[in-house]
C-alpha cells in the first residue's frame, strides 16, 4: 500500500458515518420495546432477546463483503467506496418497508426480526467495508484515538437517535416518520466516504505477508486471536439488558413476572421510553468519556490500557448487583442505577475501543494486503459473541424461572457468566504475542521488560 496524507476532514467523515450508524442501531434497540408496549400493551423479554440475537447475525458475516472489497472494486470509484453506498441503500430499503406497514398482532415479533435483519446486513456491510477504509488510510500512532471518537459517537448516534428522536416521534405517535428519515440519513452518510481518497492497490509483484486465507481459521495462533475476541463480546449487550431491569424494578417502572415485561402503575409507553432515555443519556456519556480516554491510553501502550479496563469490568460486573439487595425505594434505586450505568457505559466503551485498536494492529501485521477481510472476521466474531450472548440470555431467565422469581437472583446468574466470560478473553488476550500489536517504539525502548 502506498502512504497517503491523511487530511484532517477525513476524521469528520468517519465521525459522522458512525453517528449516523448510531441512530441505525440506536432506534431498534432503544425504542422498539417501548414501542411494542404500546402496541401490545407488554412484551416478552425472551422472544425480544432472541429476535434482536437473530436480527442482528449479519454483523456476524462481516468476513464475507471484508474478501471482496479487500480483491473487488472498481477503478474509478476504489475498492471501498461502492461496497459502502451499495449496501447503505440496501439497508435504507428495509427502513423504508417499515415505515410502510408494520402488523399490530403477534405477527409483529416475525416482521421485526426480518426488518433488523435486513436493515442490519446493510449497515454491517458498508461499516465492514468503511473499517477498511479506516486501517487503509489512519496512521497508526492515530488509530487508537479515530477508534475513541467514532465508537463515542456511535453510541452518541444511538442515544440521539433512541432517545431525543424516539422520544418525541413516539409521543407525537408519528414513527413511519422517524423510520423514513433514518433510511435518508443511513444513505447520505454512505456518500461521505467518497470524498476520501483511497491508496492505490499494490504494485506489481507485492507480496502478501503471512499465510494464506485460509490460515485464519487454521493456525494455533489465530485460535486465541478467535477465542478471546469472540469472549470479549459476550457480555457487550447482555449485561447492559438485564441491569436495566435490575434498576427499573425497585423505581416501580415495569415488572417482570416469568419472562412477560409489563408497564408498572400508572407507567405509559412514553413514559417508559423516557426512563430507557435516561439511563441511555448515563450510559452514553459514561462511554464518550472513556472512549476518548482509552484511545489516547491505547495510543501509549496497547497491553496496558487493554489490561486495566478488563481487570477493572470483570469485578464491576460481579459486584453490581450489591446496592440493589440493601436499598429499597424510588429515589435510592435511581441514584444508584444512574452512577452504575455510567460506569458500565464508560467501562464497555473503553474496552471495546483498546480491543479494537488491538485487532486493528493484528491485521496490519499479520495480513497487510487482506487486512480489511482480517479485521471483518474479528469484528464479526465480537459481532457473534453479543449475539450469542442475547440469545443464550434468554435461555438462562428461561430457566432460572423455574426455581426463583426474584430478578435479582437471575442477574446474578448472568453477571456472573459474563464476567466468567471476559475473565476467559483476558487469560488468551494475555497470550497473545505482543509483538504483534504492540507500538513499535515501545518495542524498541522495552523490549526486554516486555518480552521477559
């Protein structure tokens, strides 16, 4: 690859793309349960966490489009840029279907899961094929820092999309709307990308450093790139769902009974997706902050700034629910609940931001010329874990309901698989050969403290 000027506006590009890519994500998943409320008048938590594990599988198959606009492209436009806009007016399509019909019977748990799904595949699609773009074009004493700002502002995107958007187009009972405009944001951000100029492929008899393709899946050393980054993400939605609950319950918002939410007292869906906004705004803000502050730690030292977010998460999540046993009541329950959503916010942020920044590092060096299908394969495997992740969550309050109907029991249990989980992806993180991601003048200036 040839080293081009990375010109500063290209930074706003990627920024706004993930903004927008926020609201893609944010919508469904903060205000679809709000919404099924009102048009149901309840949901069931297990069908939600499955639908939303299933809806979301094409972030899972980001390794696909990652070969072909690693090999593929066109000679005017690059290799990047048509995958991005071609796929970004896929999934603006199925925006546009929803807001057209969508049933108001038990049917509607089918008709959203197609909806997410295919609204998904394109937005996984071209943000596979923008990552690429990012690794193609980002130094790498600035990588750690644009993967702060933009997974910021992805979750920035989310919370203005979920939250002030949902929230208002929810009141005013206007969603087609607000599902029509996201659809036109999902394509204009999918043209921004062609303003940045794309390296030329290889010269002529350039060689692909390391194994072929097909050692993704084949070498030792792969196997614990793979197992601790799929662990790694487990946890990722998982934790945040339940821990809701955990809040809303004491508050007197909704009740659980079996795996059926219900609205509590005089809670409307408005309402409800009020309180869904708030904790998003505690959760958002708690993440922008680290996120940042994790890039510019991940731009010192790699391994350092991975390793104190992880052993810093893992006894977070296992002591979350201890406030929760000894405090009763409206305000405390809240008070609590917003400091500890901050927290889980800024604590999973930094840690998807040093975990990326890494993996983004392992493609570069292992797989220069095929990084893009590299990283795609690692995102998808973080991708798989949070699906797995919801879907296995379901299956625990499936079961943990047949011996105990006190929530914070079931938390507990999933808490504790989470944390077991992200314990196991540190223990193989651990393991990996520094070398291989680590900066080079770290390298240089501790090689022996670093290698001991």
């Amino acid at each position: 690859m040839e080293q081009i000027e990375y010109k500063k506006y290209y930074s706003y590009i990627f920024i706004i793309f993930y903004f927008i890519e926020g609201f893609v994500q944010g919508i469904p998943y903060l205000v679809f349960q709000p919404y099924l409320t009102k048009i149901l008048g309840g949901y069931d938590l297990n069908i939600w966490l499955i639908i939303w594990g299933i809806s979301n599988i094409p972030w899972t198959f980001k390794l696909i489009v990652g070969i072909f606009n690693d090999r593929g492209g066109n000679k005017f436009y690059g290799r990047r840029f048509p995958w991005i806009i071609s796929f970004g007016i896929f999934g603006a399509i199925w925006w546009f279907l929803l807001s057209i019909y969508l049933p108001t019977d038990e049917s509607i748990y089918i008709f959203l899961t197609i909806y997410i799904f295919f609204i998904m595949m394109g937005m996984a699609f071209a943000d596979t094929a923008l990552d690429g773009l990012i690794l193609d074009v980002v130094p790498k004493d600035h990588l750690a820092r644009i993967q702060g700002y933009t997974w910021a502002m992805l979750l920035v995107g989310m919370g203005a999309g979920g939250m002030i958007l949902g929230l208002i187009f929810l009141a005013l009972d206007i969603m087609p709307i607000l599902f029509i405009l996201t659809g036109i944001l999902m394509i204009l951000s999918c043209i921004l990308p062609y303003f940045i100029k794309e390296p030329s492929r290889g010269e002529p008899g350039t060689e692909i450093k390391g194994p072929p393709l097909r050692s993704m899946f084949t070498t030792k050393k792969n196997w614990k790139i793979i197992l601790y980054t799929f662990l790694a993400g487990i946890q990722a939605l998982l934790i945040l769902e339940y821990f809701k609950y955990v809040v809303l319950i004491p508050m007197g918002v909704v009740n659980v009974d079996q795996t059926l939410v219900s609205l509590a007292g005089g809670t409307t869906p408005v309402g409800y997706q009020a309180w869904n906004s708030v904790f998003y705004l505690l959760n958002g803000i708690g993440t922008l902050v680290f996120s940042v502050i994790a890039g510019k730690l991940a731009d010192k030292s790699r391994r350092k700034a991975a390793s104190l977010f992880f052993l810093s998460y893992i006894p977070f999540i296992l002591i979350s629910i201890i406030p929760f046993i000894f405090l009763r009541g409206f305000l405390p329950a809240l008070l609590i609940g917003l400091v500890f959503l901050f927290l889980f916010g800024g604590l999973q942020g930094a840690l998807v931001v040093s975990n990326q920044t890494i993996r983004a590092d392992l493609s570069r060096h292992e797989y220069p010329n095929l990084k893009s299908t590299y990283f795609a394969f690692l995102v998808s495997l973080s991708n798989l874990g949070q699906n797995i992740g919801s879907i296995l969550g379901g299956g625990i309050i499936s079961i943990a309901v047949l011996f105990t109907s006190n929530f914070g029991v079931i938390y507990l249990l999933v808490s504790a698989f989470c944390a077991l989980c992200l314990l196991l992806s540190y223990l193989l993180f651990r393991r990996i050969d520094i070398k291989d991601y680590e900066l080079d003048h770290l390298l240089a200036g501790e090689k022996e403290v670093f290698l001991a």
